[in-house]
C-alpha cells in the first residue's frame, strides 16, 4: 500500500477555492462542477505521492512551496513537513500572483 500523507487544507486556501467555483458556477455549471471535482482529485494524489509536483520555479522564499496545476489554469500551492500536506493557497493563473 502506498505511504499515506495527513492533508490540510488551510481556511484562505478554502475560501479561494469557493470564490472560483462561485464565479465559474455564474458562467458554467458544467465548468465550476469540473474544477471542484479536479480540485478533489488532486488532493487524493497529494494523499499518496505530493513530491510528484515541483517547487514552485518563480518563488524566492528560502523553502518555496510545491505547486500542481490542475483543471488547466489553476494552481494549487503546499508544503511538505514528514507525512503532512498543508495546502496554502488556490489560485487561477491568469490572476495577478501578488494580489491579496
């Protein structure tokens, strides 16, 4: 069986993620359905392997976060710590990456 990692979701990283579904969910039912079933896909791989995905390239933190790419055009950004995930944040790639 494959090794097992505790994920944690954190409250800005959930509410970014309802944000998008909301707005996706005004435009296409289909398409906010898509991206929340992606998003759930994507934290059961983070459950059994997280190091798939690489270091986020544009960070200049000391310990920059991991980020996996899904539903095309959002980013998931975590970090590691022994057999823990915490995710930190969801965000679409076409946003301003330093807008709060």
């Amino acid at each position: 069986m494959a090794e097992q990692y505790k994920v944690t979701i954190s409250p800005r990283a959930s509410r970014q993620l309802i944000a998008h579904v909301e707005f996706l969910s005004r435009k296409s039912i289909n398409a906010a359905a898509r991206l929340s079933a992606e998003y759930k896909a994507i934290i059961q791989t983070l459950k059994t392997n997280p190091f798939q995905f690489p270091v986020d390239p544009n960070s200049d933190l000391e310990n920059p976060p991991r980020v996996a790419l899904f539903a095309k055009r959002y980013q998931l950004y975590f970090d590691v710590d022994g057999q823990c995930v915490y995710v930190g944040a969801v965000r679409d790639c076409r946003q301003d990456p330093n807008r709060h």
